[in-house]
C-alpha cells in the first residue's frame, strides 16, 4: 500500500534521480493490429500519446543539477514514443471490460527488453500511466527505464484510465494480476505488428507498495498460468503488503502510528474486500460509533487520526481473531501472496522501520520462499528506511538488478 501525496509522491522522488518536466506532443495515431491467429486478440487500440527526444532529456536533465546531468550524459541512450493501449480485460465479477495501460518504446535500432512496472496508490485518474501526465508515474519513472533503452508497459489497472468508471479494486490480488497479464499480452501483440523497435522477448517486472504487491501477484500468475507466453527474467519488489493475514492482524489488535493518510488505505482495504467477496456487513458490523457513521457516509474519505485498532468494535475483533468471521478471513487470505515457490529471480527491497507497510511482510514472504526451495530469492533491508526513503534504494538496486539479470 502506498500514499500518493502526503506519504510517498512518485515524481519528487524520481525529480531527485533524473527529471521531472517532459516534454510532451500529443498525437493522433489510431492503429488497429492483426493478432497472433493462435492467441485470443485482447488488444483493442493503441494511439501515440507522448513522444520526447534523447536531446530533451538530456537538456532537461542537466537543466536540475550537475549529477542529474552526468547521469543522463552517461546513460540515456534514446527518446521515447508513449502509446496510450486499451484492452480486454476482466473485472472482479468476471465480466469483460476495457482497461488501459501506457506503453513507453525507445527510438533505437537495437534490440530492447520489456519492463512491466505496476504502479504504487494513486488517488486520482489524472495520476493514471496512460494519461502520461505531469503527475504519473509513467512520465516520470516510464520515461526513464525508456530512455535508457527498455520498452515499458505500465498498466493503470481496473478503476483507472478507461475503466475509471469502476471502482479500483485496491490491493485485491487477483484482479491486479490479471490486468496486468492482460496488459502485457496486448503489448505483446503490439509489439508483434509494429517495426519501430524489435523486442528480445525478453520480461523483467517490478513495482513499489501497491505495485510491489501487484508486481509479486504478477509474478505468481505468470509462472504458475503463462510460463510459454512470456520468457520472464527477473523480478524486483518493493515494500508490499504480501502477508496480508499477518498484516490485517496487526493493525486490528495492536497499536499503530494514527496517521490518518495511512489509516485511509488500511479501510480501503476493508471496504474492498467486503466489497468484491460480497461478505456485505454494514460499517456498523466493522466500526464503533461515531466513526461507522462517517466512513457509511464517506468511506475512504473519512479522516482517522488515531490507532486504527481503536475504531474496530470488540465483536469483530474478537470474530476475526477467533476465526468465526470466515468469509472476511478467508478473503483476506485470498490475497496473500508470500508462502509460494517462485522460479524466477526476485529480490525484494522493504525498509526496516516502514510505519506503513510493515517490514515483517517481506521478511515472511523470502522466510516462507526459501523454506519451499525458492533458488533464487533475496531480501534486501533498507536500513532504517520509511516507506519513502526507501523508494531510491529500491530504484537504483532495481535498474542495477535487471542490468545484471540477462
């Protein structure tokens, strides 16, 4: 789980590493591809909405500071097109929808790897990648890992883009993974039925907070249903929420920080899941008064500045702690996404004094991993890190990782 603006904001962080004003020139190209006659086609329409030279990044860049500078002058190799991508995909009921995704490809005649980056909490559609505006992920951290010579697919996920008239099903596991499955194998078709950049076949997928719970929920997907599809190297996973039975213990019977931004993603949560597993208690079943009231009222947008075990009522509590609340508990172990033997490489990055998404997450699921015979798993530990000063270890042991991972 993430916080948008007031926790972690993306593109202050990513300002710091390389930029954070692009250049953008919006373009009007509908294309339409044939697919692989032996796949089930999902893409539905692809249209170029973004394009920025290796000359303005750079500019750009040294525009910031002498090391953004260096960095770009050392690194960025190419400019980017970003393609706004609507495709088939599935909602939470089963039912088929269009969702949207951006997809970044450099300008470069050499062969390039895919990235797939899941995108942590946002809280508007403005903020969604395939807007690819000022504010998202995708112009910020997209535009880099492009620049730098990958191709980036960047699902906006159900509730964002074009399927922004759903409600976003946040940190449901499932869903998450399957919409972005299904965004992959619609750039792939892109991709197929394009000559601008040849792809090596080649997959690495990362993502922080909700999107590094997304990227684990990717990855467990992919290895499990769709091996032949794609040839997936490497997998990088920052600060998610992957116990998900530990982590609703924890914050239902201990005391914790009472910051109201983080407090909204543990009730969004909630109010998710008894939502998509149609459990369908009134607030009133979950929250004592007066606060039941007011999140009936304004649901996720009701403020909490206090320990969220203090709001619950006794009766749930003790039905969650004793088991006789089964089809919230089971829901909420229908997301977990840590006691499972991954094949592919994967390293995952959590700050040890994370006040959001408890550290104890990642270092359940690499214990749970390596127990099963995982070969290739890594915690690696943020010192002291918060949930946002650990996002830039995380970054540059990511882009060194997918480096190293041929």
């Amino acid at each position: 789980m993430q916080v948008s603006k007031s926790i972690i904001s993306f593109r202050k962080i990513y300002i710091s590493l390389i930029w954070c004003l692009l250049f953008l020139s919006a373009c009007n190209n509908d294309n339409k591809v044939t697919p692989d006659p032996d796949e089930t086609p999902l893409l539905v329409s692809s249209t170029q909405v973004g394009t920025i030279s290796k000359e303005t990044v750079i500019q750009t860049a040294a525009a910031q500071d002498q090391a953004l500078k260096l960095f770009a002058q050392l690194y960025v190799k190419n400019g980017v097109k970003t393609y706004r991508i609507t495709y088939k995909t599935k909602n939470t009921d089963g039912a088929e929808i269009t969702a949207s995704g951006a997809l970044i490809v450099p300008v470069t005649s050499q062969a390039a790897s895919l990235i797939s980056i899941q995108h942590g909490t946002i809280s508007s559609d403005a903020e969604a990648p395939s807007n690819y505006g000022v504010n998202s992920e995708s112009t910020s951290l997209g535009t880099l890992f492009g620049a730098l010579g990958y191709i980036v697919a960047y699902p906006d996920y159900i509730g964002y883009g074009a399927s922004k008239d759903y409600p976003h099903p946040y940190e449901h596991r499932a869903s998450l993974a399957s919409a972005s499955l299904d965004m992959l194998r619609a750039s792939k078709e892109f991709l197929k039925n394009q000559s601008e950049v040849k792809w090596d076949e080649k997959l690495y997928i990362g993502g922080y907070s909700e999107g590094g719970f997304a990227t684990m929920s990717l990855q467990k997907k992919i290895e499990e249903e769709a091996s032949a599809e794609f040839n997936l190297r490497a997998s990088s996973c920052g600060a998610g929420a992957y116990d998900k039975t530990a982590f609703m213990n924890e914050v239902v019977n201990n005391t914790t920080h009472g910051i109201a931004n983080y407090n909204r993603l543990y009730l969004w949560v909630m109010l998710t899941y008894d939502r998509i597993y149609k459990i369908g208690k009134p607030a009133s079943y979950y929250f004592k008064e007066p606060y039941a009231t007011q999140i009936g009222t304004l649901g996720t947008g009701y403020s909490i500045a206090q320990s969220f075990n203090t709001i619950l009522t006794d009766s749930f509590k003790k039905a969650l702690n004793d088991g006789t609340d089964k089809s919230f508990v089971d829901a909420v172990a229908d997301n977990n996404v840590y006691n499972w033997k991954p094949k592919t490489p994967t390293r995952l990055y959590h700050g040890d004094k994370d006040p959001l998404v408890f550290y104890f997450n990642s270092v359940n699921a690499v214990t749970a991993m390596k127990k099963l015979g995982a070969p290739n798993v890594e915690l690696i530990t943020v010192a002291g890190g918060t949930h946002a000063s650990s996002v830039t270890p995380f970054l540059l042991g990511t882009y060194t990782f997918f480096t190293e991972t041929k």
